[in-house]
C-alpha cells in the first residue's frame, strides 16, 4: 500500500466483509505501506492513519485471524532498491518503535 491511497475503513470492511461471507478466514500478510521521501510530518501521521485503520478493520472482523507486517525494519527491505525515491512503511524505520 502506498500512504493515502489504502481503502477507507468503510471499503476495508466491505471488502473483508465479501471475503468473509464466502466463509473463508481472512489474514492480512506483509502489510507496509510505503510513502515517498521525503517523509514528513504529514505523511507519518497519513501511514499511521493508514495502518490503524487496516489493523482496527482487521481486529472487529470476526473472522480475521491475523495481521503481519513485511518487516520491523528497512534494514533488508526491497522497497527503496524497487521503488526509487520511496521508503518502506515498517514500524521501526518509521517510528523507532512499534506503535
């Protein structure tokens, strides 16, 4: 996911919502959500926006098993060598600390 550009909370759900009624057990696997540089203070508070809205749909869905990220930190991540000008969205390279 890109920052600004992940789904309202409301097509979020919608979405886990379609999923769920086929009976299916939903996993949201290697969440980042990557922003372009330089990082600034409006968009760190976008991507934190942008995450605490695809973890809270996840946790008051029912049949949303689990959340992981793509890594804690930038240290090994693919993101800026695949996408030029761009940092990844981990928590740690972000924030200094999970949040």
């Amino acid at each position: 996911m890109i920052v600004g550009s992940t789904p309202t909370p409301y097509l979020l759900w919608s979405a886990f919502s379609a999923l769920a009624a086929t009976g299916v057990d939903i996993a949201i696997t290697e969440l980042d959500i990557r922003m372009t540089l330089p990082a600034t203070s409006a968009l760190l508070a976008q991507q934190k926006k942008d995450y605490w809205n695809v973890v809270m749909t996840c946790v008051h869905l029912p049949s949303c098993v689990g959340i992981t990220i793509w890594g804690y930190s930038d240290y090994y991540s693919p993101i800026p060598s695949e996408f030029p000008g761009q940092v990844s969205g981990y928590l740690h390279a972000v924030y200094g600390h999970a949040f």
